[in-house]
C-alpha cells in the first residue's frame, strides 16, 4: 500500500482508503485526530474502547485494526 502525505483535511482526499493514528490505550479517543476518527466512524471508537477495556486489554505498541467498507483504520496504542 503507498503513502500519501496530505495537507489539509485528510479526510477531503478521496484516493485514500487506510487511516493510521496513535490512540491512547485507555479508550478514550479525545485527543488530536483520534476526536475526528471517533466522530467519523463511531462504532471503530466504540469497539476500540471495548478492546481497551476487556478482558484481554490493548497495551502501548499494539495496534488495533478496523475496517468498514472499504476503509480502513489502524490504531496505533500509546500510553
């Protein structure tokens, strides 16, 4: 898969169909693009959450992958 380097609103670019972002291991998705992520696909947030929560919980440098239609997104786990 190539990588595009944007600017601007990375969401306004068409040709671009996989999303990598850090989010922070607690589930929150409140900072920086994870905001824009959680209101654009709403239930990747969620599923992330309950990934970040559960039994088996997502650590720093895990990453949790989603995909609706035919984007897709990876979360990159920080601390």
């Amino acid at each position: 898969m190539p990588i595009a380097f944007v600017k601007g609103d990375i969401f306004a670019t068409d040709d671009i169909r996989a999303y990598a972002f850090a989010a922070n291991v607690d589930g929150s998705m409140d900072a920086g693009i994870a905001i824009a992520i959680k209101k654009r696909w709403p239930a990747m947030a969620e599923a992330f959450t309950q990934r970040c929560t559960g039994d088996e919980k997502l650590s720093a440098g895990e990453s949790f992958v989603w995909t609706e239609g035919d984007v897709t997104l990876f979360a990159l786990g920080v601390a």
